[in-house]
C-alpha cells in the first residue's frame, strides 16, 4: 500500500531529477562558482595524471606525482600487511594469556573442592572476555578496516598504476610479515 502511494511520487520525481545531469558546481558564498571535483574521475582502466587520492588537494597532477603516490600506496599496502601481522600477534599472545588465566582458576578450584573438579572437565568454547584484550583486539581491527578502506578507495580511481602499487605492496608485504599471520591457529 506504502509503495503504491510513493510510486507516483517517485516517477514524476526521476525527470526532474536526471535533467540536470551530474550537477558538480558549487557556490562559493560570494557568488563563483567551483568545480568540486578538481581531477578526472575516469571508470575505466587508464595511465593517466590528474587523478584525485583520498582529498581533493591531493591530485596527481604530474608524472612525478603519480609516481609518488604509487610509492605511497606500496607503503601503506606493506603497512597493512604489517598490521595484519601485529594483530595476529596480539592474537596469539592473548590465547595464551587467557589459558594461563584460566588454569590459575581451573588449579584453585580443584584445590578447594572435589565437586568442582568434575565441573572443569567441561572445555570452554571460547576464551573468556578480558576487557584490555578486547579492546585492543578491536582498536587494531578499526586500524587495520581504515588501511584497507584506504587501499580501497584508490582502487577505485581505476589507475592501473595505483593498482599494480597495491597488488605489488601487499604481495611485498605478504612475504614479509605472512609467516607471522598464517602461524595463528583458526
């Protein structure tokens, strides 16, 4: 019943709507007008400048600049890499934390009573909820989401440079720091 009310509404919206085309212009306040786009925004694969990464200040106006942000994009996908390395460290780390945490308790508690001995011999499905590992644990998880939303979006300017960059830089990265991830049991 909603959508057959909102339908008409709609459709005599969608003209309207696609007459102005892409409207990019945008008023200044003192009455100019600006681009808001200062690159081209190509959807195809290409080579060539004047493309925008991540601000609209940061336009890869020149060969050099290109080049430039290839090498950027190689750190950070290294960075990234790196990341995912540190996490599974402090994954590591925290397991065996936790286990020892919980042998501590699991020896007072057989130490106090026979009763309760027979209670430990149920295995817990996951470790228990410390908050400091948690929280730490989910600050590396934002961390290591924004590089590859970062990674991402210069993905998505479709310049075969910024992706071979990536594709190189996580590969590099990979080798580097892969020994360190893939050691933590799932």
């Amino acid at each position: 019943m909603f959508l057959i009310i909102l339908l008409p509404l709609l459709l005599d919206a969608l003209p309207s709507a696609f007459a102005h085309g892409m409207d990019m212009t945008m008023d200044d306040g003192d009455g100019t007008v600006s681009m808001v786009m200062a690159g081209n925004m190509l959807n195809y694969f290409h080579f060539t400048t004047g493309d925008v990464l991540f601000f609209k200040e940061w336009v890869t106006s020149s060969p050099g600049a290109v080049v430039g942000a290839c090498l950027g994009l190689f750190v950070l996908a290294i960075f990234e890499r790196y990341m995912a390395a540190c996490k599974a460290g402090l994954e590591t780390w925290m397991t065996s934390k936790a286990q020892m945490m919980q042998a501590k308790k699991n020896d007072s508690v057989q130490s106090n009573s026979p009763v309760a001995s027979t209670m430990l011999m149920r295995t817990r499905l996951a470790p228990p909820f410390i908050p400091s590992h948690e929280i730490t644990r989910g600050a590396l998880h934002v961390v290591q989401a924004g590089l590859s939303f970062l990674l991402m979006l210069a993905v998505m300017t479709f310049h075969v440079g910024f992706i071979f960059a990536i594709i190189f830089g996580l590969g590099v990265g990979e080798v580097i720091f892969g020994r360190y991830i893939s050691s933590v049991p799932h």
